[in-house]
C-alpha cells in the first residue's frame, strides 16, 4: 500500500512529539516534516507532494484556518485542536476531521481512516513496530496523553484490561501487559505474568523475590526465574 506523505503544522513542541510518536506507529503514513507556523507549511508544500495535514488552529502570525483559506491547492486536512469552537468553520473548509485535544491513539486512528476512505476497523489498522531510540512514550490515563521517560518507570503491574505505572506516582492506562512490553527497551524484563520491571531499577534479589530502587518488594514467578537469573 502505498504511503500517505504528511505534515504536521503546530507551534507547541509536546503537541508536534504526540503526533510524530503516533504517526510512527502507523506504516500507511509518512512524515515529510513537523512545522511550528503555517509559513513553514507553505514551504513544504511548494517543495513536496503532500496528501494530509494535521494542522492545529491557534498558530502565530497566522492561524490555520487562515493557512487554509490561502490555499489554492491543498491537501487532505485533519485539524488538531483544543478549541471546539471553530469546528463548523472548520468543516465549511471541508477538513476530513476535527480532533479535540488531547485525543487518543485510536481517535487519530479513526480521523486518518476517513483520509484513505477504506471501510476498516481500527483493529484493522497496520501498526509498526516502534522503534527503541527514543528515551519516552506517551501513554493514555483517562482523558489525558502523558509523556511517560522510560527511566521514571520502576515496575508495571497488570490489572485486568488495564496496567498500573508506578513512577514516583501511579498511572492507569489501559492496555495489557504485554502489549506495553513490547513498547520498552531492553532493559526492561518480565519477572512475573503480572510484573515487568525496569532493570536498572533492581536494587536486589533475595530468593524469589527482587527489590527495586523504591525499596518495593515483588516476587519473581516460578516459570520467570531462569530467565531473570540468565538476565543478571
């Protein structure tokens, strides 16, 4: 399938970083560039063939709705926003769709499967592995997008459809274990069907139990403990 080159227009660094992390997850799309004002957005599209712009509204010198008024030509447009007011303006521009922030992996999801008209279900969806250079992730906990830096993480503990972070706080987010796993670096390890811990956390090992950073006591799981052991 061939790829859909796009661009992200939005001047707050955090919001550019969700949109890359949640674009690399999607093998139909390809990132052309991330741009902070709609000035550069001209520029990209005077120099590269685009087929979709997330674009956020409240941008200096020039807002984008008023990017997309000057455009002759313009790409498929899915508008990324924190103001709900300017929707019905927004679609009179004929948008493809309008995502409130913060909103989640799967919303993004749905607005980009408008975008290639295919009648799919998010659990259709291609994901790509994600790539470990990055030292963070962004998480979903309720109604929120948290950055999440691999290094605050101590454990993760399993809880039915959901998994609990333990940072210095405490984050629900739902998602399973092992799918979270997958997201980690190495240096993160199963010790248990209900644990994975950050291994540069481990303070000890007594018998069958470990001991972490935060002087938390977890128990390793008797079909775990060779490969923790190898691990070491």
């Amino acid at each position: 399938m061939e790829k859909l080159k796009c661009i992200i227009a939005d001047d707050e660094p955090i919001a550019r970083q969700i949109l890359e992390s949640y674009i690399k997850e999607i093998s139909s799309l390809e990132l052309v560039a991330a741009c902070k004002d709609a000035f550069e957005v001209m520029e990209q599209l005077q120099r590269n063939d685009v087929d979709l712009l997330f674009l956020d509204i409240n941008m200096p010198k020039l807002s984008g709705l008023g990017l997309l008024k000057t455009l002759q030509k313009k790409p498929s447009v899915i508008i990324t926003t924190a103001y709900p007011e300017h929707a019905v303006e927004g679609f009179e521009l004929s948008v493809t769709d309008y995502l409130l922030k913060p909103f989640s992996m799967e919303r993004f999801i749905q607005a980009v499967l408008k975008v290639q008209k295919k009648p799919m279900s998010i659990d259709s969806v291609s994901i790509s592995p994600k790539e470990k250079t990055e030292n963070f992730l962004f998480v979903k906990s309720d109604k929120k997008i948290i950055r999440l830096d691999f290094e605050s993480i101590y454990y993760v503990e399993a809880y039915g459809n959901y998994i609990k972070i333990f940072t210095d706080q405490m984050i629900l987010s739902p998602q399973t274990l092992s799918d979270f796993l997958e997201k980690l670096p190495e240096y993160f390890m199963r010790i248990h069907k209900s644990y994975i811990i950050n291994f540069n956390k481990l303070k000890l090992i007594d018998g069958n139990q470990v001991v972490l950073a935060n002087d938390k006591i977890l128990t390793i799981g008797k079909s775990y403990r060779k490969q923790v052991l190898k691990k070491i």
